[in-house]
C-alpha cells in the first residue's frame, strides 16, 4: 500500500487493513468492507469518480511525504523520545 501510494496510486483497501484511518483521513483513496458486494461496488465508485483521481494521487504522495518519508519518521521518533525523557 505504503509503495502504490509513494506513486500516487490511490488505493482501494477493506476494512481491518493497518491504513483504514490513514487513508480515510487523507482521502488518499476508498475503504470498504471485506465483502465481494462491498468490493465490488466501490471498485465502481472509484471508476465513476475519476474526475478525483488526480486529487487522490496528490493526496497518496502527500501522504507519504508527511508521514512516511524516513526524515519524518526520524524526527517524530526523537521527537517521542524526548517526550519519554521529559517524564522521567
């Protein structure tokens, strides 16, 4: 998931998946439940909204650059250790 969004691919995943949040709140893509129906037909929404696509690609890449990119996460880990370190 992480690599089709790192290209801008909007991804299409079920409920359950460890980016359900992520990609709801990012709109960096379609989330639905773990059925064929459910699939199946959000397959069909993400057809009809094509006129989307190129604002759900720049969402995915922003995605990732924000949250994913390795310079981020090393700041956001040294930023929770410090925070760690603050109650001690």
């Amino acid at each position: 998931i992480l690599e089709a969004l790192s290209y801008g691919i909007p991804c299409l995943i079920t409920t359950g998946t460890t980016l359900e949040n992520t990609i709801k709140e990012s709109d960096a893509g379609w989330v639905c439940d773990t059925t064929a129906d459910a699939i199946a037909q959000t397959i069909e929404r993400a057809v009809t909204e094509r006129e989307t696509l190129r604002d759900k690609s720049y969402k995915a890449r922003k995605l990732i650059a924000d949250k994913f990119a390795w310079d981020n996460v090393a700041k956001q880990t040294i930023k929770q250790y410090e925070l760690l370190l603050d109650k001690l």
